[in-house]
C-alpha cells in the first residue's frame, strides 16, 4: 500500500465529515481539482467552465422548453383558451403580475416590470429544483461501478463535475449577479418614473435642516447597496443551510458506526437521522418555491419604492 493510501486509510470518518459536507456545498470547485473546462484568463478574469456554470446552461435550457416554447407556440396557434401546461404557466404569470407587480410598482409600470419579475422567479424556482435532484451523484456512481473510473482521477470530467455545491443559487456569485440586476433594476425604474436628478434627490426627505442631511445622505446611499446584499445573502445562506443539514443527519449513520466500531450503531441510528433527513428534504421542497418567491417579492418592493416615494 503506497503511503497516501496508507494515511488515507487511517484517517477517520470524523475528520472526512466536516471536509465532504463542505466539498458538497461549497460555492466553487475544490483547488486541487480542475474546472470542468479550463480556460486562460482573459484580462485577469477566469471564464473557465464550472459545475455551477454548466447547471445555469442547464436551468436556462429547462426555462426555455418548459416555459419560453410553450408560451410561443400557445401564442402563434391563434387558440384563445389556454389548456394543460400553458394554463398553469398562465396561472403562474397571472399571479406573479397581479399579487405581486401591481401591488408594488402599480398600474403604469406592471407591464414594464412584471416580465422582468418572472424572469426572477421562474430562473430561481427551477435553479433552486435542480438542487433537489441528484443529478451528479448518479453521474458519479456510474462513472465509480459501471465505468470503473476512480474518484482520484482528477482530469475524469465527470469527476470534475462532483466537486462544489449542489445548487447553483446557493453560490454567491449566482445570487449576487441576480441581486446586481435588482440593484441596476432599482434605479432604472426610478429615473424612468422621476428623472435622473429627482431621481437622487428623492433619496432623502425634503425640507430637513441641513446638518440632518449630512447624517442622512450616507445611510441612504449605504441602504442602496444593502438591499442587493440581503437578497444576495438571504437565497445562497437559504439554499445551502438545507443540504448541510440534510449531509449531516445522515453523517451521524457513519460517526456512530465508527464510534462503537461496529455496523449496528449506524444502522441503529439510521433509524432516526433517514426519517429526519426525509423530513427535511421534504421541507426543502417548500423552500425551493418560497425562497424564489421571496426574491421576486422583495425585487418588487424595491423597484416600488423607487416609483412611489413616500416622504
């Protein structure tokens, strides 16, 4: 046995634990892993092709044929009454534009905004789903039993694609590129409903002493800034705390089996942690749905409250 799979081999389950929930939940590929495809930097900017990268393609495909096609070819049958698919997708958007847009940016601006609402919501709803489905677990196991490739092999492309996290939302680059586009989205809305300048100068009330504008310009200008970084913060922390949960449950069938040596205690535990574990995945289910609600409700109050100034 060579010497790194003599330490390999002595390392215990308690110190994997921490590092495998952390390789399946981090928001990047492992360092000593590549990137799916390598690319040069190009202006100091690595465009190479990540897991996460591959899983937006993924959800922009799922978005196009499960929604964009449908809804065009609904549109150019000339048929009046929409039926099975393209009703729920109208009951959606339906939703979206009246619970949600109307309330917020009201009844000028709906059309202007509720497209870009579904947008987020439906990117979201399904980037969140995705997560959910063990798609590179089973690439992995295939490539392990059936292939015979070894998990060492670090230029495997699928084995490339095992490392990082499950969900690509739970990434913040990915919610952050989202909440940008909030942020630019704010400010859009609000020059086109006030004008460049009235724009900024409805940032702060009107007719305060001076000195009270001094205090009260930086907190509004920092309060621009904070509003994409909560909705950046609020969907990656969301969408990872559930699969750290759910990877830790069923950690505890390997701890306990290794703790009293023997197969029973993981077994015996297993009794608990794999209907916990159910139930948490279960919950995630809701989440996935909510925390694309969310996003979509907080982008529209946002942009509402650049439209309708209230002070």
């Amino acid at each position: 046995m060579s010497a790194p799979e003599a330490s390999h081999s002595t390392t215990s389950v308690m110190e994997k634990v921490g590092p495998n929930i952390i390789s399946h939940v981090s928001n990047t590929y492992k360092t000593d892993y590549p990137p799916v495809y390598k690319i040069d930097p190009i202006m100091g900017i690595d465009f190479s092709i990540t897991k996460h990268v591959l899983m937006l393609w993924l959800v922009a495909v799922i978005v196009s044929v499960s929604i964009i096609i449908p809804i065009r070819r609904f549109l150019s049958s000339g048929n009046l009454v929409p039926s099975g698919w393209v009703n729920a997708i109208e009951a959606i958007v339906k939703f979206i534009r009246d619970s949600i847009a109307k309330p917020n940016v009201g009844e000028k601006w709906v059309m202007t905004w509720a497209p870009v609402l579904l947008t987020f919501f439906f990117f979201i709803l399904f980037a969140n789903g995705i997560g959910m489905v063990p798609i590179f677990d089973v690439l992995g196991s295939i490539n392990r039993f059936v292939l015979g490739v070894p998990y060492s092999d670090k230029y495997n492309t699928i084995n490339t694609m095992l490392n990082g996290g499950v969900t690509a939302t739970a990434n913040f680059n990915v919610t952050g590129a989202l909440a940008t586009i909030t942020f630019f989205s704010i400010m859009i809305a609000g020059i086109m409903a006030h004008g460049f300048i009235k724009h900024w100068k409805n940032l702060v009330p009107h007719g305060l002493a001076w000195p009270v504008y001094i205090i009260l310009i930086p907190i509004e200008i920092m309060g621009l800034f904070v509003k994409p970084f909560a909705l950046t913060m609020r969907l990656a922390a969301n969408m990872t705390g559930g699969h750290i949960a759910l990877l830790a449950l069923l950690s505890l069938m390997a701890i306990f089996g290794e703790l009293f040596s023997s197969a029973v205690a993981g077994i015996g535990v297993s009794i608990v942690a794999v209907p916990m574990a159910a139930a948490i995945a279960g919950l995630e289910v809701i989440v996935v749905l909510v925390q694309a609600y969310v996003f979509t409700l907080l982008t529209a109050v946002f942009i509402g409250m650049a439209i309708h100034v209230h002070h």
